[in-house]
C-alpha cells in the first residue's frame, strides 16, 4: 500500500524546488515589495509607499464592523494595520470547530473564523491597506489563555498530554518559554502530531492569504523561543508561496527592548530568512535614546550589507498604561519617520493611543508632510542642526529641502547652505499649515523657532 508523504518530504520536495527557481526580479510587480532603489523601505504596485497606521484592535479581524475603522484610517492617510490571529478577548471565535462534546475537532475549521479573516483581507485589499499578519498569537499559548485554547490537549479530540508532550497547564509569562507547543518543529523536540495541526491552522491562512498582495508575515509576537521555530515557519511559508507562483515576506518579532541583544540578531543578521525587520520593542524607549537606538540598528543593517526595510508594527504610549504618556507614543510615531522606518502604527489600547482623534491628527500631517519632500531620498540630518539641546528637534533632509520635527517648541540653528528658501509650518495636533515665509537667512545659517509648545514641523524648501 502507498504511504502518504509526510511533511518532511513535503518540506524537502519544496526546498529541492526553490533551489531550481531563479530569484524574483520584484520591477513593476503588483502588490507589496521591499524597494530596490530605497531598500529600507517599501514599494507597493511599482512605487514607494510609506506605511502609516493605527488601529483599536490587534486582532483587527476579529473586530465588529471592521470596514468603518479601515475607512477612517484610510480618510486620515493610513494604509497600514496589524493582525494578529488571536482570539482571546472577549468576542472572538478560534479556528477551529467546536463539537456536541465541548471539544475542538483540530481537523474541522470554524468557518465563522475564517469569513472574518477572508472579509478583513477583502476589505483592506479593496482600500490598498497593508496588512502585516503575526501568524501565531504568543499570549495565546500561555496561562488563562492556554486554558481555553483549543491546541491545549485538554480541550480537543486530537491530542494528548503525554503522548504528545504538551502540558495542560502553562501557568508562565511568554518570556520563560514553558509551553512545548514551540518546539514542535523537527530541529527542537519534533512533535509529530502537534506539528501536523499547525500546519494544518497556517495552511489554512494561507489558503485565504495568498489570494492577495498586500500581505506581510511576521511569524510571532514578542517571542522568547528558539530561532529554529521561527525559521521554520518562515522557510515554510516563503514556500507554500513559491509553490504557488507568489514572492512573500517574513519577520520575525522579538522580546527584549534593548535592540542589541542577541535575540534581535537572528533577524537582523538573516537577510536569507527574514525579508524585513520590526523594531517594534525599542518604542518601549523614548526620547533621544529611542531616536539612537533607531539610527544605531539602521546603521548596522547598512555597514554589515542586510539594509531592508524597517517595520515599527506597535507605537508604544499612552496615559492609560503605567509609566508612559499619549505624547511619548506621538513622539515615538513621528521620530521613527524622521529616523527613515517603512513602517509605524499606533498600537491598540491600552498600551498605545490606537487611532483615537490623537492618532487621526498625527497621521494624516505626518502624511502631509512626507508628501511636500522626496521623503525616500532624504535622511536623518541633526549634524545641520546647531544650538540644539537633547530630544529637542530631529532632521530630515534631502539636498534642496528639509523637515524639522519640534516635540516641545523650541529652537535651533539650520545650516542651509547656499540658497533661497521658504518655511512652512505644521501645528501637528490640530493638522494646521501657516502660510509659507521667505527664510531669513544669514551666513548660510537661519534660526528655526517653533511658533508655540507642542508638536510643530518645519518644510523649508
């Protein structure tokens, strides 16, 4: 009798496939690619876009009525959100069916969860929204949330405790990795059964996923455990793609918030794994360190040859979690554009501002104002700024134009260099222009002040 193949010669049937295929020249292709000509940010159908969001929910298509929320990003110029697969707040539905006997069946899908996912990818399609995917929900794994969770052996048909090797209980936060739900991949603990229905859940995504071209794959969120389960799922899912004549792009998303530790690393230093980076965790940062921390990461990605483009999915701040502020969420938003990021999006409260009236403000300047300058070719420019104390302004210029970022009112000195210009001011709270001014310039040098406290920008050009 025939065997079935199992899903290591599956795997090695595709690794032997992807050898005989030649890279994706990316040139005028549809959909969402890494830039060639600007290669730490993005280009979507044929032209470089900078990813601007925020968004209430994390999980966005579990939410009610999703197509309002998208259509007020969008009437605010963002086009782009976060999505994890997660199902644990109150509302949600998991993937899988629940049975007359109170548990899953892990080979039948709830098709109430997958319409959602299929109607948010529509509807985000439809508005030309990027939609960056967490393809395993880590807090989903562990403590009350295991306890419910329908992979727990406890609450299925399908798999056992002892067999295999999945505790019913994970009483511990993420950080101390106590569930062998991810050591299931075959360089780790090689869990047979647990690892057939994980791919059955992302065979399943994308199934739905692949049908569009505005999605990225990030494959964890803040996660603690070894490298190998992430790179095996993004190595699986790069070519469930390829199979089907698609070029997809994966990361990987760490916990620690300090930006040099090791862990960041096995993103940063795999260009061949991992297509983009998300330096979400450094927004826990704020003020002039979180502004270093960014150019610092920028910097080594460059000397060491692995620039690509560079995700921020979660804008940490708000007044509503402990020891934080809405304004060092804002300020956090608007340096990582200054700083040269593809991507920045509020996160969902309570830990960020989500996209209350705050967040519509900000977005839709921080559009306005990467409009008015070629924002690709620009860089972080603070060398021209002299008389400038920490965290008090950043700059962003090209060789005829520049931005200046105020937090707080105040006021530099601007080395201009040989030319005429004017100065336009954006009140970013309330997404006001003052009229344009000729630039009183003096020894190729111009004082720059701040017309009030609070967030202004400066276009002078």
């Amino acid at each position: 009798m025939m065997k079935s193949p199992t899903l290591l010669s599956v795997l090695g049937l595709i690794v032997f496939l992807s050898a005989c295929t030649p890279p994706a020249d990316h040139t005028g292709q549809k959909g969402i690619h890494p830039s060639k000509a600007f290669k730490q940010f993005w280009t979507y159908n044929g032209e470089e876009i900078l990813l601007l969001g925020g968004s209430d929910d994390d999980n966005l298509f579990q939410m009610k009525d999703v197509a309002s929320h998208l259509e007020l990003l969008q009437q605010h110029g963002g086009n782009y959100v976060r999505n994890t697969m997660s199902s644990r707040d109150t509302g949600n539905v998991w993937p899988f069916q629940l049975m007359e006997d109170g548990l899953y069946d892990l080979n039948k899908f709830n098709e109430g969860y997958w319409s959602r996912f299929e109607t948010f990818l529509a509807e985000t399609d439809k508005r030309d929204i990027i939609v960056q995917i967490e393809v395993w929900a880590t807090f989903d794994f562990y403590r009350e949330n295991w306890s419910v969770n329908p992979f727990n052996p406890k609450n299925n048909r399908n798999l056992n405790m002892h067999r295999d090797k999945l505790d019913t209980l994970v009483p511990t936060h993420p950080v101390f990795t106590g569930n062998n739900f991810f050591r299931s991949v075959p360089t780790q603990m090689s869990l047979h059964r647990p690892l057939y229905y994980q791919q059955k859940f992302v065979d399943k995504l994308l199934s739905y996923s692949l049908n569009y071209d505005h999605v990225l794959y990030c494959m964890d969120n803040e996660t603690s455990v070894s490298a190998d389960w992430g790179r095996f799922w993004a190595d699986y899912i790069k070519k469930s793609a390829q199979l089907r004549g698609k070029t997809v792009y994966c990361t990987e998303m760490w916990d620690p918030h300090d930006l040099d530790h090791a862990f960041h690393f096995e993103t940063f230093d795999h260009p061949e794994i991992y297509d983009f980076v998300d330096i979400s965790q450094n927004n826990h940062n704020t003020g002039q360190k979180h502004w270093d921390n960014c150019l610092a990461q920028i910097d080594r990605l460059k000397t060491l040859g692995n620039l690509r483009p560079v995700n921020n999915v979660k804008i940490y701040g708000s007044a509503s979690r402990r020891f934080t502020s809405d304004e060092e969420g804002i300020e956090n938003f608007i340096q990582n554009v200054f700083a040269g990021c593809a991507s920045v999006r509020f996160h969902r409260p309570p830990s960020g501002i989500g996209l209350n009236e705050q967040a519509q403000a900000v977005v839709k300047s921080v559009r306005e104002v990467t409009n008015k300058i070629n924002w690709f070719e620009a860089t972080p420019s603070n060398e021209l700024l002299e008389s400038r104390e920490e965290n008090e302004a950043y700059c962003r210029a090209t060789e005829k134009a520049f931005a200046i970022y105020f937090n707080d009112g105040g006021e530099v000195v601007l080395n201009t260099g040989n030319a005429s210009l004017s100065i336009e001011w954006l009140d970013v709270m309330n997404n006001t222009w003052a009229e344009p001014k000729t630039l009183s310039i003096t020894n190729n040098k111009a004082t720059i002040t701040a017309p009030g406290k609070g967030d202004w920008i400066a276009v002078i050009k």
